[in-house]
C-alpha cells in the first residue's frame, strides 16, 4: 500500500488538507501521527484567519475510522465556527463509499471532480499533538454521533478508552 501522508496549505482564507496514500494509524511509521493531525484539526480555526476549507482525498487508497472520525471533526468545527462545510473532493468512488457507510456524506459538500487548485503544501508537524488516547477517543466519539449504526459498532471502544486513566 501507499505510504500514508496528510500535508496541508493556508493561502488567502482558505485551508487545504490533502491526505493520500494508505491513511491508517498503524500504517504511519509514528503512531503519534494521529494525536498530531487532530491537534492540528483542534486548533486549525484559533488563528481566525480561515474562512474556508477544502479536502482532498483523490489518493487515499484506505481510511480507518480514527481518520474518518477526526474529518468529521474538522467538519463539524467547520459548520460551528464558519456556517459552511468543508468542500471534499473526492473523484474516484472509493472514499465517497467510506463515507457514506459512516453516515458522513451530509458532512461535506462532495465534488466529485478533481482539485483544480495547485498550491505548495506542507507536512503536518513531526512534533507536539495530545495524547494518541484522545485523538482515538474524540474521533470515535464524533463518529458515533452521526447514527445509530456508528453508536453500537464504536461502543466497546469508546467505552475502554473512556476507563483507561489520561
């Protein structure tokens, strides 16, 4: 599989996030990746400067639910601190499919063509992020509150991260 990678850009308002490759926690060489990105996406509107945000998915070949669960994260600050959702551009079927099984399709507005915009990205921080713990918790947490189906699969795990100590 593809080497997991998410990079970002902020240019004139608008926050870019693409991942690509194999995007799984334990397909990261550092498992801390995770607690980076959601750090990343918890603090991604403190700045006040973005005003829009667009996802590209285009090359992710597999997603798990810790990933999915913090887009829908970012998806949900998105609709709370701007009133519009993340754009997703999504032009193969794959990813649209993970998110329709995870009820998250009215999350984002879906495009189905590719990005057009072409724009130096970044890699996410190697350093910093919270604790592995609450980036798995706070992803599972935001899944199991689109539906029901997502409440009974994410249940034991979200339960056990619940009891371990911080």
């Amino acid at each position: 599989m593809a080497a997991p990678e998410i990079r970002w850009a902020e240019l004139d308002g608008t926050l870019l996030l693409q991942l690509s490759g194999d995007v799984r926690q334990t397909a990261f060489a550092d498992m801390k990746k995770s607690a980076i990105f959601f750090t990343f996406v918890e603090g991604v509107f403190s700045s006040g400067t973005v005003r829009r945000v667009l996802i590209d998915v285009e090359h992710v070949v597999a997603m798990d639910s810790t990933h999915l669960g913090l887009l829908a994260r970012l998806a949900v600050l998105s609709q709370n601190t701007l009133g519009c959702p993340p754009v997703l551009y999504a032009p193969t079927e794959k990813p649209v499919k993970l998110l329709r099984a995870m009820g998250m399709t009215g999350l984002f507005v879906l495009c189905q063509e590719p990005l057009a915009m072409h724009v130096e990205t970044q890699a996410l921080p190697e350093t910093g992020g919270a604790a592995t713990r609450d980036a798995v918790l706070t992803a599972h947490r935001t899944l199991a509150q689109l539906n029901e189906s997502n409440r009974e699969q994410f249940k034991t795990l979200i339960d056990l991260l619940e009891s371990e100590p911080d």
